[in-house]
C-alpha cells in the first residue's frame, strides 16, 4: 500500500507538449533530495536523442537488450504514450553537470536547469496505472523497467526512482503500487518500502 500521507508537489519543471505528462505530479520534496544539478522529470519527445551515451534508451540499456530504435519508431511510441498518459508515467533523473561541449544543440546561451535535454539522462522508470472493475474501479500502479547507468549506482537515484513513481500512483487514486523484481534485487525493494507478496509467473512468446 502507498502511504496515505499526500506528498508536497511544486515541480521546477513547466506542463509542456515536449514532456509526456504534467510535471506537477512530481513532488518537489524528492527533486529537493537528488545531488546537486541533478532534477527528475517526465520523459521528453527529445530523450532519444544520443549524446556521448547519454540518451534514455542507452540508460534502459542496463537492464535488457534495447535493440535499434530509429528516431521516427521512438517519436512514434512517444507518441502513442503521450495519447495515453493517463496511463503511462515514465520519468527520468538528468544530470546536469554536463560540460557545454557535450551538451550539444539543447545548450541554452542562459544556463537553466529546467530545459529538458541540457544534460545527461542517468536513471529512468515506469508506472503504468491499471483500470480494474474490482474494489470500485479501482486502480494499481505497476512499477516496470527501473534503470540507473551502471556508473550513477549507489547514489540514491534508484530510491528517488521509486519514491516519485509511488507519489505518482498515489496522486493518480491507485489503491496500491507493484512490482515484479529478481531476487537479488529484493533487498533493494525492500529500502524502498515494498514487501514480498504472492509469486511471480511469466510466459514467453
Ligand atoms: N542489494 C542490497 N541492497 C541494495 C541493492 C542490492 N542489489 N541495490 C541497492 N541497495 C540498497 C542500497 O545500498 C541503499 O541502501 P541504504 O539506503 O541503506 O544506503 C538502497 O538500496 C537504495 O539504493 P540506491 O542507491 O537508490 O540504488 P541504485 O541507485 O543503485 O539503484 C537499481 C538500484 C535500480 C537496482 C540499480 O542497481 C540498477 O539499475 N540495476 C540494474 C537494472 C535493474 O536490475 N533494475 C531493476 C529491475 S526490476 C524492475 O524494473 C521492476
């Protein structure tokens, strides 16, 4: 279950076509938390593009086989998100600290911390909220494809990961939050305020 505690939200970060879903869902305290330059925010049109290894689809990298995603298939599946995005939440924590250089075109002449694609993209995750008939209609955040680059672990950016996704599913009405995981990554769930419940089963096609 989500804590019922309503979390403080004030995001730096403005509603825009660009961002996949209203910013203002991420709560100011946990940005507030993150190492200095370095924000979370909602997935961008713009995050495929790759920098010096620094694109979202590099950091999902982490955790399975991404394949090759041509421009045109990523802004197509953005697309397709941002129609639904009262459903799909994914967020991301950007690092800031980035030299100019490697900042590419995204460079602002005025630095500013909110403009999305300034720097390099570190962590991501995924809630995806269910529509259920049972318990009234009720909904439920599942917890999918969390991802800290393998030189950013340890950080603190995996908890701040699931600590905005979880106000995310609290904010949205879910009833409770879920997630399937390996066992090794059990005792990392479990820092994050999650306990073991049921079995998880899989068929592959
Ligand atoms: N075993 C034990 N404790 C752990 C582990 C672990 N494998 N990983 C993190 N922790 C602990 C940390 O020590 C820390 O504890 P502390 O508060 O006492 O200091 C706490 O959990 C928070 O750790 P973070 O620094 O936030 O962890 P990190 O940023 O490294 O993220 C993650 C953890 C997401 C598992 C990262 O290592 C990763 O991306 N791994 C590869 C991809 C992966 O396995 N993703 C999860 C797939 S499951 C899913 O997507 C639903």
């Amino acid at each position: 279950m989500v804590s019922a505690s309503a979390p403080k939200v004030k995001s730096p970060f403005k509603k825009s076509d660009n961002l996949l879903f209203d910013p203002a869902l991420i709560p100011t305290e946990i940005q507030d938390c993150l190492p200095s330059g370095y924000v979370v925010r909602p997935l961008a049109r713009t995050d495929n593009q790759v920098r010096s290894n620094t694109s979202f689809l590099k950091t999902l990298e982490v955790l399975t086989t991404v394949g090759t995603i041509s421009d045109q298939a990523y802004q197509q599946r953005f697309q397709y998100l941002k129609e639904h995005s009262d459903k799909y939440y994914i967020i991301v924590i950007e690092d800031m600290n980035v030299p100019a250089t490697l900042a590419g075109s995204a460079t602002s002449s005025t630095p500013n911390l909110v403009t999305p694609g300034r720097g390099k993209i570190v962590a991501a995750g995924t809630i995806l909220v269910e529509r259920k008939f049972i318990h009234e209609l009720g909904l439920v955040g599942h917890i999918e494809d969390i991802a800290v680059s393998a030189d950013q672990q340890g950080k603190k950016l995996g908890l701040r990961i699931i600590e905005t996704l979880k106000a995310i599913g609290q904010q949205v009405g879910c009833y409770k939050v879920i997630l399937d995981c390996s066992e090794k990554n059990v005792p990392f769930y479990e820092k994050c305020g999650f306990e073991r419940k049921g079995v998880e089963m899989g068929w592959y096609v």
